[in-house]
C-alpha cells in the first residue's frame, strides 16, 4: 500500500545487489535491463518481483521503468 511505499523502494534497491541484471534489446530511446528478485513484504509473504530499467540515450545512469509481481513459470 501506500503506506510502506518506502519498503517496497528500499527493498528493490537491496535486490539489486543480490540478483542479476539481464540485458534485454535496446530501443530507440536506450538500453533496457531486467531484474528478477524474490522480495518479501510486511506480511512475511515472498513474492518473485521483475523489474525493468532503462538507461537512456546520452545518459548513464538507470532509471526504474516497471515493477511487477509475477508467477515463476520455470524461467
């Protein structure tokens, strides 16, 4: 909720040093990447979250474009 919004910023910020970044096809508007991560949230409950992130054209620095629980299908 929006209440442990802060939680859910600081967790993905932490996952982002235990979990591999995935290069995905670059667009006109730059290079995109992937990271999956298991997070857990205030209920204790685990949850397998994608991120992607982009680094846009003349910059260098990554910037969150979508976070999303999903289910792991094998991947």
């Amino acid at each position: 909720t929006i209440d442990n919004e802060s939680d859910l910023i600081a967790a993905i910020r932490s996952g982002l040093f235990k979990w591999k970044a995935i290069e995905q096809s670059a667009t006109q508007y730059g290079r995109r990447f992937e990271v999956k991560m298991l997070l857990r949230g205030p209920n204790g409950k685990q949850a397998a979250v994608k991120t992607a992130w982009q680094i846009d054209c003349g910059t260098e620095i990554p910037r969150l474009v979508s976070a999303y629980v999903y289910k792991d299908k094998g991947e």
